[in-house]
C-alpha cells in the first residue's frame, strides 16, 4: 500500500495532525588491514515513524512493521500517548509548526550500491593498504569503503509530501607507525564524507595519500615533542571541521539553548539575548547553515518534519544573528532558526540538529598565513577532541603539525594539542584563507539526544590564523 | 511485540539454516527492543515515542570466506523471502571476496535462555508517578521503560536467548542558577517509594549547590572522584585501553602496564564480572566469556580482552571478547574509606561527583582529557565550602590509577548503562570512588 493510501486510512483516528515518514536504508561497507580482507558488511534497514499531533503534543510511533494493524495500533499508541502527555506538555504547538512543502532530492552521486563491484572495491582498498607499506615500522595499513543510500518518503495530513534520496560515500585509510620511540598515526578520510558517489574517488590521488600518510606516520616517530608555550595557531580544514562542529554547530542548537539537552549533551554558554548582539568571533567570521552545497555531506530540500531548507548566515562579520533550531524550537525563543528538524533514522524523533555548517572562504592566501607569523605552529587532521556541557572550554589534539618561525615553516613536532574557551578563541581569529585553501568535508557521527541519535552533518572551511593559543604537547 | 518472542527467531532460524549448502555455515544475531522514549525538561513532558524494533545481523560464511549483512525481523512470512534474496546477494558477492585467515567459524556453545520479565505499571502510571514526585523542581532527562532482546542462534545448534524487562529514568535537578546534580532510578522492579527517595536524595543535594561558585586556578590538587566519576572513566579505558588487537595495531593505551614497564597502585583491581547481571555473557558469535576475569590485579597487568578473531591473527587464547575487545560488565575492587570519612581524608581539595566528555589526549601515555560536570565542591579541612566553577583537567590513568591513588571506598555503585544508539543498550559498570592525592586541572 502507497504511504499517502496508509496515511488515509488513519483519518478515522481524528487526530489533530499525523505525519508519516518512512525511511529506507542501505549501508555497505569493507575494510582491508595489513593487505588482508577483513570483511563486508551490507546492511538494510527499513521503518515507519508515526507522528501525531493531540492538543498541541506531538508524540510518536515506530514500528519496522508494515502490517496495517500494526501501523494502526502504533499510530493509536502515539496519539494516546499525545493526549496522556498533553496534561504535562512542555510548550504546545500548532500547526504553524508543521509547514506544507511538496518536493523531492536527489543526491548528485552517480555510482553508489548498485554500481558496487566487490572484487574492485576489493582490489582499490588491497592496493591502498599496500601502498602503506613502505617500512616494516608501518605495523598497521588500513582502508575503507562505506556507502549508504538512504530513501526518506514523509507525508502529512497538511498536504506536505516529500521524497527524498541521500546517498553518501566515502573512502579512508590510515597508518600507524611503530618503534622504540612510541606510536604514531596518521590518516585520511574519516571526515571527507560526501554526496558525491564513487565516480569522485581517483585511484591515483587516493594512493598518493597512501603513500603520504604512511611516509608522514614515520617521519612523526623521530618528531621532537610539541612544544609547551602561548603561540600563533595555523588550523587545516581537516582539524577546522571539528573545532566549527563542537565550537559553534552545538553551542547554536536551540534546544540546547532550551535546556531540553542538559542531562545527555548538555545546554551552551550562548543565551536567547545574545542573538544580534554577541560578538562571537573577530570581524572575519562568516558562518553559514547551507544545505545547497551540491555534493555536501549533510544537504537536503527539507528537514523530517517537512520545513524547506534555505541557505542563512548563522554568524556574519563575526556577530551571532541565528541559531540552529526547528520551528518548535523557533516558536518557544521567539527567535531565527533553520530548517534543521532531523532524525537519524525512522526509529527516532527528529530534535534540532545541525546540517552542513560552514566557514565561509576569505581573503588570505596560505602563503601570507604563514609569512605574518613569527612565532607559531600549523597542525592537521584531528585526533582528539573534548569540550564542557557549555561548549566553552575545550581541548583538541591533531595528528600533524609543523612549527613556524619567523615566517616559514620548519620542524616537524609530535602529539600537538591546543586548547582554549570559544568567545575569546573564535575572536583570537587573524587571517581566514581564500579560495584556494577552502575544503569541504562531512562528519558520519555526530551524537546527541535523549534517546540517543547519530546523524550526519557538513562542514567546509578554509585554512584559519589564530593568535596567542595556548599550544602542548604529550608526554607525562 | 510477536518478534520479541523465541519461539520466531528459532522457526525463522531454521527455514534459513535448511538453505545452507555443505560448504555454508551461518550465525544470526537477534536485537529487538518495545521501548516507551519520555523526554523531560523542567519536569514537563517534551517528546514521546512508543519503538517496536527488530533486526537480524547475519555473518554467513562460504568455505575460507565470510560476509556480513541484515535486515528488519517482522515475525511474518515476507522475512524469509527476505532471508533468500539476501542469501543468494551473498552467494555473488562472497564469489568476489578473497579469503580470510582469522575466519571465526560458528560452533556449538550451547543452549541458554534468560528472561527476566517482572510485571511492571503501565506506562502512563510510571511517568505520571515522576513527574508527580518531580513537582516544580526543574528536571531534564529521560525515562524510558519496556523489553530488550539479545540472541544468537547459529547453523550447529547453538542458540542464546537473553530478554529483559526495565525502565530507568536517567535525570538531573537544576537550581535557579543552573547549577545541576544528576541522578538515575533504574531496575526491573519499579518501587514507587524508592523514586520518591531518589527524586528526594538528589533535591538535598541540589541544595548544597546553592552557594556561590568558586573558581578554582588551574594546578594540582588532592581530589575525591565518585563512584559516577570512576564509571566515566571505565567508559573511556574501553575504548582501546583493554584491547588486545588495540595494543598489538599500535592504538592501546596502556602499552607500557601490557609491556611490564609499569605498574599501577596495589590498591587499584580491575576485571570483568558477569554476575553484575547487567550484561549476557554471550558475544556476537555465541561464544561465553568467562564468570569473572582479572584485568589488572593489584596494579599489576593480567589480562587484556581478546576476541576469537584477534586471537587467530596472533597466535593467542581468545577469551572470548567481543569483536571490539571492549569491557561488557567491568567491575572495580573497593578498599577501606568509609563513606563518613571521605571529607575528612580528601582535607582540601575537589569532590568531583561526575566527569564529561572523556578523550585521550595522549595515549602513548595513557592521558585523557575532560571536564567536571555537576555536583562538584570545593572542601576545606574537611567541609565543603562552595560548588565550583566547570574545570578541565588532563591526567594520565598511571596516576589516577597508580601514584596518586591514596584510598578506594569501601563502597561501589552500580551504573546501568542507559545508552540508546540505535537501539537500548544492556550492561553496565560498578566502580568504588577513589581518594587522589593529585589531579591535574588545565583550564
């Protein structure tokens, strides 16, 4: 039976408001470690979300079933638990929250699942675990495929009917080199997710970066140790996507502002005052929620309760304009927010989320970057990251790093960590790189939610200057 | 939920197993779960989701090769059609597929079946109980309640079957000034007088907060870490700390105990034990890991988890990990504090009620980063003098664990895990609080 025929057949329940939103998913994913396979895994999953509207609550309903009774008796349940829950609502809401859009997405990708061929993904990911192999200190060689197709069909009673095709690929690797001196890591990948299908992935550059990483995971096992002391901090995108995602995607999430988040992933420094007046970051900051990047892990024509996705400026010339928040959220702050209503799957209710938050390009070149400083270091690729339940101070640690000194790179250095508070850091932001240095990545796993959800997000930066950055290294 | 009953899973099982040729073995991993989601925030309802859920891992394996796949489970006759078109996508792909030396073969381990089905309220009856004991305290959490199932089943006539029944209302109070303390009410057994205590308990405490709060400076400092604290920092030593394939592909943090080159504190024992009851002893594969095993006794290495897979890579004895090697029950050794004592032993220093967002910051040597979080006071000879402001700290588990560790509580408490990706997580940890006498803050 067609969703909208199922949807019309649950009229008789007079509810207030029913959404369906089926959700259609097929992963697939190999590994190769040391040249041997260490399996495929394909996955399917495929489910219904109810959700009812009963005096102003919205409660839900999902079931992997697509029997008629049980999608009746699960919608029953949801508006049962609607009314029961009205008598303790936290903020009641009306149909103004439940806009009608009609439209369909399609991700750009051309060769996804079913162009999937198991002995050439095989033999790509044999050659990249080979390519690593270049000392008997690079003890662990690994690569990854991993693609996902997801089919989301959500329909409403207000008319709304949207089709939705997200298909995501990606491709990593990573070496880890090994000697008397310790453990060294290095990577690529893990958060170079995208649209795009495996037509994007050249052969010859994804063994190159083999060859790169395993070289540069070597070179780091005879590194001196990341200097201790306040310097000028240079961040690569593939460290920026991070320190965007914790800094400013969550601190911005309505709900968090809300208090609905405290007791899991907790609330933000940032208050309901502050949008218009705060000054987050120094005149160069330009964020944006821009869900029409083409190819951008985290784009889409509408969020799962059917709100049309726009591009719009979160921070711009460094002021805080809006936050990351559905209409529900919008509606209890009186307050701007985007069409970022998500949920990982079918099995969840969609809460405020972010989609692809991006640093918008500037002016600089790398060059310049790095001839301004006298006295500074230039790190890559994230290894580690942790941040307080108000997203203010936080810590990270980066894979590689190269110190500069007056005005050119110099000695490589290992374990490099920084840390710092969020305010005074993004307002610490010197020089933002142009064009040339913009990259555009996505993140699989970004967690939140009572109960749990994972869901994916964008982000795309340049290369960014920061000044007088509290910089460690590892080490007792 | 007719897919959360055995009597499915097992007709369903051997329809599939009948399939398989002479060359073919098969081993199914069964999750279901009918759960109620209650999100809370000012003791108010914000959203709620009935979930019926049901799925089916299978690792299907073809002579020397193995391939895994799954799908929704419905308890109808469309899953075994399902079940053969999946099957035969296999049979091409595993074609394709080189052959894999640390194949883990199904075998027979036996058969178990565990349920644990309490009767308890309705639903509604529960939650109108929370939030009625709640009354105008400000509480954010969640509470959730219903049926999770774990099975395995495989082609050689093993089949585990592990069903529950619980609920747990995973919550923190907050004052006017925002400062929180975070509680949890979790069995199988709902008591109606328990959750007015608990709700109450964390009320009292509440009100120690509403002092003003002290900035501590950066440095060392003695400090007192919680039971709730401890457990945190169980979570973060799963992730790649007791892992013998973490250690052996150069990811491990705690290489240098592993390698003898150091030791902990006498005082400190660490081992995974089942009769928590929290966790099936089963793992993906069927295989039963041991009632109880050391980790680190006396500060000294033992063991690391050590799945069959890794065990056929090196050469060693598995002990029936699960294929991630990660701690499924693990259980901390109390000491001698005495709960009376503990403000009088800390002196001056940190209590620190719970730990957040955990990471290594360097795990050549064992260091993790974090932050407090909650009920944290500043105590001066003895009495706590003022909550404190939020503080980083970067400590390395050879000192937590070893140098700095003074006494351990003669008490532990237990914490359910309330995780809920994807599906309701079981198991859980139990760890005593712990007295350091240093603890690095950074910011």
């Amino acid at each position: 039976m067609k969703l909208k025929e199922i949807l019309n057949s649950l009229s008789d329940l007079k509810a207030d408001y029913i959404s369906l939103r089926e959700v259609h998913s097929k992963g697939l994913g190999m590994s190769v470690r040391n040249e041997v396979f260490e399996g495929l895994n394909s996955s399917e999953d495929h489910g219904l979300m109810i959700e009812v509207m009963m005096n102003g609550q919205f409660a839900y309903g999902a079931t992997n079933s697509f029997e008629l009774s049980d999608i009746r008796e699960c919608a029953l349940k949801a508006k049962n638990a609607a009314i029961e829950a009205s008598r303790f609502s936290l903020a009641k809401f009306s149909l103004d929250e439940r806009p009608v859009t009609v439209g369909e997405y399609k991700s750009p990708g051309k060769v996804g699942i079913d162009g999937f061929n198991p002995k050439e993904a095989t033999e790509l990911l044999m050659g990249l675990s080979n390519a690593m192999k270049l000392h008997e200190h690079v003890i662990s060689r690994s690569a990854y495929m991993q693609m996902t197709e997801m089919q989301t069909h959500f329909v409403a009673t207000n008319g709304s009917d949207i089709k939705q095709n997200i298909n995501r690929t990606a491709i990593g690797m990573s070496a880890v080199a090994s000697s008397e001196k310790g453990n060294q890591r290095r990577s690529y990948g893990d958060d170079q997710s995208t649209q795009f299908g495996l037509e994007k992935f050249n052969k010859e550059k994804l063994t190159a970066t083999a060859i790169r990483i395993a070289s540069e995971a070597l070179e780091l096992l005879n590194a001196e140790e990341c200097p201790t002391e306040t310097m000028d901090l240079l961040l690569a995108p593939d460290q920026l996507y991070l320190q965007i995602h914790e800094s400013i995607g969550h601190p911005l999430e309505l709900d968090r502002i809300l208090g609905d988040e405290r007791n899991y992933a907790g609330w933000s420094f940032v208050k309901p005052s502050d949008f218009g007046t705060l000054k987050y970051g120094s005149p160069l900051m330009n964020i944006t929620f821009d869900p029409t990047l083409e190819g951008q892990y985290a784009s889409y024509f509408a969020d799962d309760i059917g709100n049309k996705a726009t591009k719009e400026y979160l921070i711009k010339d460094g002021v805080l304009l809006r936050g990351l928040g559905s209409l529900e959220s919008q509606k209890r702050l009186n307050l701007p927010g985007v069409a970022s209503q998500r949920a990982t799957s079918w099995n969840r209710a969609p809460i405020d989320r972010m989609a692809n938050v991006n640093l918008e390009p500037g002016t600089s070149s790398l060059e310049d970057m790095i001839k301004s400083v006298k006295r500074g270091i230039f790190m890559q690729t994230n290894r580690s990251w942790s941040i307080d339940d108000y997203r203010n101070k936080f810590q990270f640690g980066c894979e590689y790093a190269r110190l500069i000194e007056d005005g050119k790179l110099t000695k490589l250095v290992k374990n490099p960590n920084y840390r710092g508070i969020t305010a005074p850091f993004w307002n610490q932001l010197k020089m933002v790189g142009d064009k040339s240095t913009f990259e555009v990545g996505g993140l699989a796993n970004c967690g939140k939610g009572e109960p749990n959800q994972v869901i994916f997000v964008g982000h795309a930066s340049p290369v960014c200057l920061f000044s007088n950055i509290e910089v460690f290294g590892g080490g007792k | 939920m007719k897919a959360l009953q055995s009597s499915y899973l097992e007709i369903f099982a051997k329809k599939v197993f009948n399939e398989l040729k002479s060359d073919e073995a098969l081993t199914l991993n069964f999750n279901g779960e009918e759960t109620l989601f209650s999100r809370l925030s000012k003791a108010k309802v914000r959203q709620v989701t009935n979930l019926h859920q049901a799925f089916i891992d299978f690792a299907f394996i073809k002579g020397n090769k193995v391939i895994n796949f799954n799908m929704p489970f419905r308890a109808d006759e469309g899953d075994f059609s399902l079940a053969l078109k999946k099957l035969a996508q296999a049979r091409e792909w595993i074609a394709a597929l080189p052959e894999d030396p640390y194949l883990v073969r199904p075998k027979y381990y036996g058969v178990t079946k565990e349920e644990n089905l309490n009767s308890l309220p309705k639903n509604e009856e529960m939650m109108g109980q929370v939030l009625d004991f709640a009354g105008n305290v400000d509480l954010a959490g969640v509470f959730s309640s219903g049926d999770v199932v774990r099975a395995t089943i495989n082609s050689e006539g093993q089949f585990h079957w592990f069903k529950t029944r619980n609920f747990y209302l995973d919550y923190s109070l907050y004052n006017e000034k925002q400062k929180a303390v975070k509680s949890l009410y979790a069995g199988s057994e709902w008591n109606s007088d328990d959750l007015r205590r608990n709700i109450k308990d964390a009320e009292y405490k509440l009100g120690l907060m509403n002092r003003d709060s002290k900035k501590v400076a950066r440095g060392d400092y003695r400090v007192y870490l919680a039971p709730s604290a401890v457990n945190e920092l169980m979570g973060t030593l799963s992730w790649g700390g007791v892992s013998m394939a973490a250690h052996q592909q150069g990811s491990g943090s705690l290489k240098d105990l592993w390698q003898k080159k150091k030791v902990m504190s006498p005082k400190f024992t660490l081992k995974e034990d089942y009769s928590l009851g929290l966790s099936p002893r089963f793992n993906e594969a069927g295989e039963l890991a041991h009632p109880e095993m050391m980790l680190i006794e006396k500060g000294e290495f033992r063991n690391f988890l050590i799945s069959t897979r890794t065990a056929n890579e090196y050469k060693l004895e598995s002990n029936n990990a699960s294929d991630w090697e990660s701690m499924r029950s693990p259980v901390i050794s109390t000491g001698d504090l005495s709960r009376d004592d503990i403000y009088k032993e800390l002196g001056t220093g940190l209590y620190v009620s719970d730990l957040h967002y955990l990471n290594w910051s360097d795990r050549e040597t064992a260091r993790i980063t974090g932050m407090t979080r909650y009920a944290c006071f500043w105590v001066e000879n003895g009495e706590i003098v003022s909550p404190i402001e939020d503080l980083r700290f970067d400590e390395s588990y050879y000192n937590i664990f070893g140098d700095a560790l003074e006494r351990v509580t003669n008490f532990a408490e237990v914490s359910p895990s309330t995780g809920s990706y994807f599906q309701r997580d079981v198991g859980g940890s139990k760890a005593p609080g712990v007295l350091l006498s240093q603890f690095k803050f950074t910011l």
